[in-house]
C-alpha cells in the first residue's frame, strides 16, 4: 500500500496520494487490495469516503498530497431471503409493479438484526418471481422508507419494471410526498430547504448537513399549526438517506418522536414522518398515476395531542 495506514479494525484506511491524474476510485482500487471497483464506487456512493475532509465522487482526478479516507463497514452476514404469509396493504397492482401501505415498525428487506418479517420477505409470498429480478435481499425495492416511517411503497415485479423506475426516480420524475409533524415554527409558510447531506463526520451510522455533501432538495408546506407543533407537507426532490429528518432538524424544526435527529416526546412512539403520496408513471403505459395513504391511527392521535397541548 503507497503512504497511508489503517487503523486497528482495519475499517478506516486513510491515504495521502503520491500519483496525479487518477480517478479516486482508481487510485482507492490500486492502493488497496481486496476491495473491487464496483464495492469502492458503492463506498462512495453511499458517502464512505472522503477527499481533504469532502464527501467524494467517483470521477474526482487525484493530485499529489491528496488526503483520502475510507470508511469500510463491517460486512453483512449472508442473509436468505425467504417467502412469509405477512399481511400487505396492497393500493396497486399490475403485471409490472405493487404499490403498498408499509406499516410503521416493518423493515424493508433483511438485514442484521432484522433477518425476517421484512416486507421483502411479504412481497416474495405474494409475488414469488420478484426473486428472478437478482439475487439479492431487495429484489424489486427501487426506494425505501425507515422502519418507523409508514406509507405508500412501490416495488417492481420484473426487471424490466425495476429499470423503468429506477429511471424516473434518477431523473427525479417521481412525486414524493410526505406528512411530517415538526416541533417549531416553520417560516415562511412554504419554502425550499437546500443543504448537502453527507456521512457524519464522527458517527458513520447518521447522516448530517456536512461540507461537501451530496446536494439535497426539500421542498416544503405548513398545513397546521398546533401549538408548539406544526404539521408540515414536505416534497423530497432528491432522495438522501434520512433526508427529511436532517433537514428540518438543520433548520430548526426537529421531527417529533425521532430519537436520533429529532425530539422525543412522551405521547408518540415514534417518528412522525409519514410517506402520504407517490406518484410515478406506469412502466406498462406510461400513464401518471398518484397514490396516496391516509395518517394511520397512531399519528391521527398525536396530532390531538399535539393540538392539546
């Protein structure tokens, strides 16, 4: 390895480039043996490396004295996607997609600590050809949503579908809508909030508004105001992982019920972010169709409480 040193877990390699006119992720793979292209391009993409202290892309040129850190989570245990008879609350279905109600405490697919009664392993039951789209544990999820985030999903039934909407969500042509209940007083009555969302530079597992990060687009909307709560409409025009958390939270306006970025309040059992409205053209046709779910029961309560109080 050229001049750099890992630390003793071997998950933090930082490096100072000797060489000009590479492409980071050229230079990452040449200095560091053992790690792929593609799995150095996902590091990437998923904010675990860094370029003089600045989220990173993988096309960047590297010049000498170049200092770049690489963040390699610990890997995944392998993990069996298996079918399981669980309940779906199914808005839409057709031969390419199903459009779902995900309810809030449900983890999209498997993953440590969560190996079963995903919705992934509910989708497999009732539509068993989405495995033959890969061989992964998230066959057709081309979005997500938190485990305690409810609300509209979709999932591609085949790959074509799949590559249909991974498109329209690339070229941001698909309506994202959410109903979130922050603590503050959001002004102006609607706006834009506009800032970078990048890895934490000191924890790895939350995200925040950092320097460099990648850029990241909330549009907004108050809809009622309760007391010291307001309940906002929010439009994500980019998708960054938790993005509407770390927004509000940056402007002052923490998500209620939302441990990690937001203020816990003793009345909701969770966060108060809720997926209202997905719109999206039909692979089949291309016709545009919006689908909506209405606040479940736990959140209607909470905005009386709110009220309330």
């Amino acid at each position: 390895m050229p001049p750099g040193a890992s630390d003793r877990d071997n998950r933090t390699i930082r490096l100072v480039a000797d060489r000009a006119g590479l492409r980071l992720d050229q230079y990452i793979c040449q200095s560091c043996t053992g790690i792929s292209r593609t799995s150095v391009q996902r590091l990437i993409g998923d904010g675990h490396v860094s370029l003089n202290d600045m989220a990173a892309k993988a096309s960047q040129k590297i010049r000498p004295g170049d200092v770049i850190v690489v963040h390699v989570p610990p890997p995944e245990p392998s993990l069996l996607l298996v079918p399981e008879s669980i309940p779906l609350d199914i808005l839409y279905e057709d031969a390419d997609i199903v459009v779902v109600n995900k309810p809030a405490g449900v983890t999209v697919y498997p993953a440590p600590g969560h190996p079963r009664q995903t919705l992934m392993n509910a989708i497999l039951a009732h539509c068993p050809d989405v495995s033959k789209i890969d061989g992964s544990v998230r066959p057709g999820i081309v979005h997500r949503l938190d485990k305690d985030t409810s609300g509209v999903m979709v999932v591609a039934k085949n790959k074509a579908a799949h590559l249909n909407l991974s498109a329209q969500l690339k070229d941001r042509r698909v309506l994202k809508q959410y109903l979130v209940l922050v603590r503050g007083n959001p002004a102006p009555e609607q706006g834009t909030v506009e800032a970078p969302i990048g890895r934490h530079p000191r924890d790895r597992k939350r995200m925040a508004v950092v320097s460099g990060g990648r850029q990241s687009r909330t549009l907004y909307r108050v809809v009622r105001r309760l007391g010291s709560y307001a309940l906002v409409e929010a439009t994500l025009e980019t998708g960054r992982t938790h993005q509407i958390r770390v927004h509000f939270s940056h402007s002052g306006w923490p998500v209620a019920g939302d441990g990690v970025y937001g203020v816990k309040v003793g009345w909701l059992g969770r966060q108060f972010v809720h997926a209202s409205r997905l719109g999206l053209r039909l692979p089949s046709n291309g016709e545009w169709v919006v689908f909506s779910a209405e606040l479940p029961l736990d959140l209607k309560e909470a905005l009386k409480r709110a009220g309330d109080g």
